[in-house]
C-alpha cells in the first residue's frame, strides 16, 4: 500500500489540519479555543499513523512469536508530541499552527495528561512500548481504560487534597473504539463439575454476573521507522443499559444498578484499598483486565488455527507486568479446559510455557496476597484451579525435599495462618517460565530473599532485566537544547542507539564544549523556574543549586532524610555558619496514596518547612523550598532538564530499580544517592567521582537491624539533635501543635524499618561535597556531561532487546 493511498498521508499537513478542524469539528477562526486546534492536529496526525498501523498489522510474521504485555498502568503523558517525534513532522506542525495564529507549545499544551498510569511502573511500561515499537517487534499492550486517574493533587495549607482526574473530560482523539471485539467478564456464582458429551469431567462457572469488556485501541509508533503498535484498554459495560422493567415500575436506582456497578470497574486507576469495598474493586479490576485481555488472544489464535493449541506457547508470550495480572495464569487455564476441552496436563504445559513474570518490589507487603474468601466469591472457578496448581506445586516440592514441612509452608501458593490468603507472587513464579527482576541488585536479593526457596528448586527461571527509559521523549524531547548540541557532536542515530553518548565524554574536557552545555542547563532551569513559580509560588533563582527529589511519596523513598537536610541548612543559615554552602533551591514533588496517611503527613511536613524558609529573608540568598503539586508526566517533562542534583534515597535493599534516577543522569544531573537499585549500576557507569555515594548497604542495613537504636544516632551527633529539637519543640508546626508527633515517633522508633536517622550523617557528609563541588564550576560541568555520556545503558531499548534475546524470542521459543 503506498503512502498517497491512505486517507491523509498524502496531504499537506496544514491542509489536513484545517480541514479537520473546518470540516470534522465544524470550527472557524473566530472562536479563538485552542482545544479545537489541538484536536485537529492530532486527527490529522492519527491520518498518518493509521496507515502505518494497517501496515504493521499486515506484515505481522506468523512464523514470530508474539508478546502480549499486560499491566494495570500505562504512564504514557501526552501523546501529541510524541506522534510528532516519530513522525518527524515538528516544523511541519509548527506552520500549520501559526495559520490560525497560534504556536505549537500552546497547542500541546491543551492535552491533558493520560490517567492511566501513576508511578514508575506505568510510566516503565509506556517506555517499554515505545522500544518495542522502535525496534519493530511485535509486541501489543494490553490495559484498563480508566475514565479517572489516580487524582488530582492539590495542596490546602500544606496538606494533600485529592481531587477527580477527569482526563477524559475532552474525550481522547488518539482512541478507537474497536466494537465488533468486545468480550464478556463473569464475577461472582459457583464451580459445578459435569460430564460432557464424551463422557469426560468438566467444569463450568454457573450463575454469574457478567459485564462487557469493550476495546479502545491506541497507537504506539516506532521512531520514524513506519511501525505502529497497538495499546489495546479496556472499558468496562453493563450488558444491559438498565432493566427497563424496574425503570417503569419506578425502581429508578435498580435500574441502573448494574451499568453503575459494571461501570465501576474502570472508572478508577487504583482505587482506595483500606475498605473491604476497595478490595474487592481492585480485585475485579485485575481479573476484568486478564479475561478480556486473554480472550482476546486466543481468539486470534482460534481464527488462524481453530481449537489446535499445540503450538500456542511458541506463537505467544504473555508478559506480565508485576503481580497485579497474576491472575491471569489461572484464567488461561480456565479458558483452555472450560471453554475449549483441554485436560489438566495439556492446559498446565501451555500455560507454564506461555507467562513471563516481571517482580517490581523488595517490599514484602508489596507482594500483592487475596483473602481466599474474597476471592473465591468473585471467583470460585478460579480459586479451585488455583488449590488444584498449588496441590500440584506442592507434590513437586516434597519431592525435591521430603519431608521438608516448613518449606513447603513457605512455599504454598496459599498462607493459611489465620484468615487464609492466596500469594500472587508465587502463583507468579509458579505459572511463568521467566521471573526477572529490575536491576541486578534486586534480582540478587530476590533470589537470596523472598524468591529463596523458588530459586533453589528453579534457578534457571530466575534472570535480571535492568530498567530503562525511552530517549525519544526523556531527552530529544523533553531537553531539545541538549539534543540539538549533542546532534551537532555526534550526529542524529544516537537516538536509536543511546550507547553512542559514550562519544561525548573526551568532549567533558573541552572548555567550549563544556560553556555550551552549560548554556542548555541554565536555559532549562529558567524553564523549571518558571514552573516553579506558576504552580509554588516560590522563585528560584536558577544561579543557585537545583536540588530535585520528585517521585510517589512514600516512607521507603526517604523524602523525609531530605527534608531533615533541609531543616540542618536552615539551622546553619541561621547560626551563620555558612562557610562552604552551595546556594540551593530545593524541590520536592509526588503524590500520597489517599488512604497512605504518613506520606501525607510527610507532605504536609515538607510544605511547613519551605513555608517557614520562604518566609525569612535572611534564607533567601541561600536556601529557597517548593513542593510541586499534581507531579506527572508533563511536570517530569521540565524538571528533568532542569535538575542539577538528583536525589535518591532510598533505604538500601528496599527499591527494586527506579526509573526517574535514569532521567535525570540523562540529562546532566549528578546523583546523590544510596547503593540501592538502579543507583548503583549507575554508579558504575559513570564512576565514583560522578556521584555522591552515601549510607548504609543493604546487608549493612540488615547486620544492623536488630541493635538499630536511633536515640543514640541522635545522640552522638550534635547536628541531627538541633535538627529534631526544632521538629519538637513545634518550630514548623507553631499554629498546628503535634500534628508531626507520629513523624517524629516513627524515625526515632528502633522498629523503624526505613532506618531514616542511621543515615542521616552519612546524607550530610555527602551534602557538604556537593557544596564543595558545585563552587568549582568547570568540575560541576565535567561532571555533568560524564552523566549523560555515561547514561547510554539506560535506554529502555537495550532493556527490551534482552527482553526479546532472554524470555520472549528465545531459541526454541519461535515455532
């Protein structure tokens, strides 16, 4: 098919905006609403990738395997740019805007953010499809359509106020609606056994409620390569609009009971779990994404091959992102006995052979667990196939080591003391043929840690798939003056090949080269002030020191050892004593789950502190603090770029990988941080003399555990004592007294598990050779080009191309 012969590939882009936004939308000029606009841009750009799209799924390889990557979250930002990037179609853009007199930054701006994702593990995803697009494989993500993110943040006296994330208000013109693929979802009912036709026991599941699994498809593109993949989302329906019978009769709420109820599933990403009700929503949203998802590929499989499924795992990989879709290993074996007459053994072989699992957490509460009886009654087929797995299991267990009782207590994929739970992360192990973790360090304590038992009875299984970020959106786009600096060093394929940054570091030791970068730094911190100052409030002057900590708000990430950083350089401000400080503006950024109450409280302590330091004019030639609100994809965008100092704090052994430390070396910000995850291969990377190491290892971390006394920390340090006496005695808190009373208990508990004030010193210590550092301008600026020369492992295209290599084409995998 050629070009010219798709609707709209073959037209100028300005003709085809105007007539989208003439014709299509029925707008003139007058209006002056630049939504309009952007809706026009983006449909003229859907034009052209839809050609693509047929294309790509024409030329679909039967003799390749094909992955399904299914995952609760999809970070995917906007989408607008995006397209222009892999299009290459910018400049273009940009004159078919100033047509109407606008230009394309105020377009852009018009997209909100897409609520399908919250943190890293959305926005890893999205990375992920994006190298998978880029490197042509034929990978299709499979999701939940949510009509609301997460939530808005705002902030109300310091404090996290959560607001509707309507994302969809708009509609989305990067969707389709694909009808003819909708699927059904049973919750609720009974398992009965009968005997078939020929005589054989089978099972159904009987007296269900069922609701409409109905496909949105969005496209993913290649960079400038003609491929476009495929995010198939799912929207949750009633299968009747209402029961009219109940409407006339005047039940007017139970009539539209069960299209609410349906609708509920999707309506929400991560729903509140504290409430038995929350629960039990996150549950139906996972298993409503495995059965639509799996029925979907299998119904491709039955249209090529009718009801043979002997070749089913080499014609396909099922990848699960996390425990969240864990599910679906026992709903693919549900499919394949109950609905297409295979035996135990036959379905157990394919589905073994067809699920990879991806583990993103060393956080053992993390490791998502069901009530068996909130399970089983929304899901009694499963749960029988899930006893019957875990009997199975346990056979080959005491077979490897009879007699062992405790291990195979450990090992059951049910824990049955007190109210019994099913362990989603063994049935994970269980029912893949790969268990790969994020980073080599979290692999390795994964396999010495909560996977130990698994590991010696399948030590094969187990691999490490370190994390990346796609290049395309976190610096040819989001940092345009470095990409353009680093196109006129090296040319344009580093785009596509990351690995060639490696050229720039002789270009570290070159006086114009280094004048130069430090032109785009200081440029995009301009552009991060600015943000700064629209959603804080607070000016930062971008001579000063940008020090950046932005990401989920939680204890483990250790916002508050930054925070206790910030009130010692108050305190130091305010002694005089500040020989050797380095000038800085502080920004902090995340959101706290709604029912996650100290990283609430954290939040509001950080929004106290840079109150009372904002509010002293003798802070401001050297300490100013903002807490950005509602951070998301779009705010990452800017601050990256921007960032001097990356922050990464994290108890060691507690982050699985991390993400956003990868962003920020990229583009030219130098590390502080802890051996933990990605952090310390980014230390290899880059070298010791780039990056500011401090705090205890993970084993260090664990030797110490049992005599953790953190009042004697306290003790023996003079600075940590001014810094907690200033939180007690109620300094940022004068109006407000004791509301940080449970921050305080919990960092001077010997139970604290985050072992908060154990690295305090260590944190302080690094600090002081940041100071020294940035004074020395030439070194600060050789360091940051090192981090981007440096950064070239960490593209999410090398992570995928060992995905591809290791568990999703491997030898022997491809039919």
């Amino acid at each position: 098919m050629s070009a010219v012969n798709v609707p709209g590939e073959g037209q100028a882009l300005a003709d085809a905006v105007a007539r989208h936004y003439h014709l299509t939308l029925g707008k003139d000029r007058a209006g002056g609403d630049h939504h309009y606009l952007y809706e026009a841009l983006a449909l003229a750009l859907r034009d052209r990738l839809v050609g693509r799209w047929r294309r790509t799924r024409g030329q679909a390889d039967d003799s390749r395997r094909r992955v399904a990557y299914l995952s609760l979250e999809f970070l995917i930002g906007r989408s607008l740019h995006n397209a222009l990037l892999s299009l290459d179609l910018e400049a273009e853009a940009r004159e078919a805007v100033a047509a109407f007199a606008c230009d394309l930054e105020t377009v852009e701006a018009e997209e909100r953010d897409a609520g399908l994702g919250n943190g890293g593990l959305g926005r890893l995803a999205a990375c992920f499809l994006d190298s998978c697009a880029t490197l042509a494989l034929p990978v299709t993500g499979y999701g939940i359509r949510y009509e609301y993110g997460m939530f808005q943040q705002q902030l109300r006296d310091g404090y996290q106020v959560e607001n509707p994330d309507r994302w969809l208000r708009d509609g989305n013109p990067w969707e389709f609606e694909v009808p003819e693929r909708i699927r059904r979802v049973h919750f609720g009912g009974r398992a009965e056994g009968y005997r078939d036709d020929h005589g054989r026991w089978r099972h159904r599941w009987v007296d269900a409620q069922s609701v409409l699994a109905i496909p949105f498809d969005m496209p993913v593109p290649g960079y400038r390569n003609g491929t476009v993949n495929t995010l198939r989302l799912w929207r949750a329906a009633a299968t009747e609009e209402f029961d009219l019978g109940e409407f006339n009769a005047g039940s007017y709420t139970d009539a539209v009971d069960a299209k609410t109820q349906a609708e509920k599933i999707t309506m929400v990403l991560y729903p509140n779990d504290q409430s038995e009700a929350g629960k039990e929503l996150r549950l139906r949203q996972q298993y409503f994404l495995a059965s639509a998802s799996l029925q979907d590929i299998l119904a491709d499989w039955l249209a090529a091959h009718g009801e043979d499924f002997t070749g089913f795992a080499d014609g396909y990989c099922l990848q699960l992102n996390d425990t969240h879709p864990t599910v679906s290993i026992p709903e693919l074996m549900r499919l394949l006995m109950d609905e297409h007459g295979l035996g135990w053994d036959a379905a157990w072989a394919i589905t073994r052979e067809s699920f990879a699992y991806t583990n993103h957490t060393l956080l053992p509460e993390a490791l998502e667990t069901w009530s068996v009886a909130l399970f089983g009654s929304l899901l009694p087929r499963l749960l029988e196939i899930i006893q019957e797995i875990n009997a199975c299991f346990l056979t080959e267990v005491s077979r490897q080591w009879p007699g062992d009782v405790d291990r195979e207590r450990r090992m059951s994929l049910i824990d049955e003391a007190g109210d019994p739970q099913l362990r989603m992360a063994y049935l994970g192990i269980v029912g893949s043929f790969s268990v790969n973790g994020v980073a080599a360090l979290h692999t390795r304590l994964l396999t010495r840690g909560l996977f130990r038992d698994f590991h010696e009875l399948w030590p094969a299984k187990f691999n490490n798939k370190t994390n990346g970020v796609t290049p395309r959106r976190w610096l040819a786009y989001c940092n345009p003056g470095l990409a353009a600096l680093i196109d006129e060093t090296l040319g344009d394929g580093w785009v596509c090949d990351l690995e060639r940054l490696r050229e720039l570091t002789p270009r570290a030791e070159d006086p114009a080269f280094r004048e130069r970068f430090a032109t785009v730094k200081f440029d995009n911190k301009r552009r991060l002030a600015g943000l700064v100052a629209d959603s804080c409030g607070v000016a930062f002057d971008p001579a000063m020191l940008f020090d950046v900590q932005v990401k989920r708000i939680h204890e483990y990430k250790r916002q508050l050892l930054n925070v206790l950083h910030i009130i010692h350089r108050y305190d130091r401000v305010l002694r005089g004593d500040t020989a050797g400080l380095a000038p800085r503006c502080v920004l902090l950024g995340g959101k706290a789950a709604p029912g996650y109450a100290m990283a609430k409280a954290i939040i509001k302590l950080v929004n106290n502190v840079a109150a009372v330091v904002n509010d002293d004019p003798r802070l401001a030639p050297w300490l100013r603090v903002a807490f950005l609100p509602d951070y998301k994809v779009t705010s990452m965008e800017v601050v990256c770029p921007g960032a001097d100092l990356s922050e990464q704090l994290s108890t060691a052994g507690k982050e699985a990988s991390g993400t956003g430390n990868m962003k920020f070396m990229m583009n030219g910000a130098v590390t502080i941080g802890t051996l933990d995850g990605a952090n310390i291969e980014i230390l290899e990377a880059v070298g010791e003399d780039n990056f500011f190491l401090f705090g205890l290892t993970a084993e260090e971390v664990e030797a110490r555990r049992p005599n953790y006394r953190p009042r004697d920390v306290v003790a023996a340090d003079d600075d940590l004592q001014r810094v907690l006496q200033l939180l007690e005695s109620g300094h940022f808190s004068l109006l407000e007294p004791g509301i940080f009373d449970a921050v305080l208990a919990a960092m001077t508990s010997p139970a604290d598990p985050w072992m908060t004030l154990a690295d305090f010193r260590s944190y302080v210590d690094a600090q002081h050779r940041v100071d020294a550092a940035w004074h020395d301008r030439e070194d600060w600026l050789r360091r940051c080009i090192l981090n981007t020369a440096a950064s070239g492992r960490f593209s999410s295209d090398r992570t995928i191309r060992e995905y591809g290599r290791d568990i999703w084409f491997r030898k022997g995998a491809t039919r």
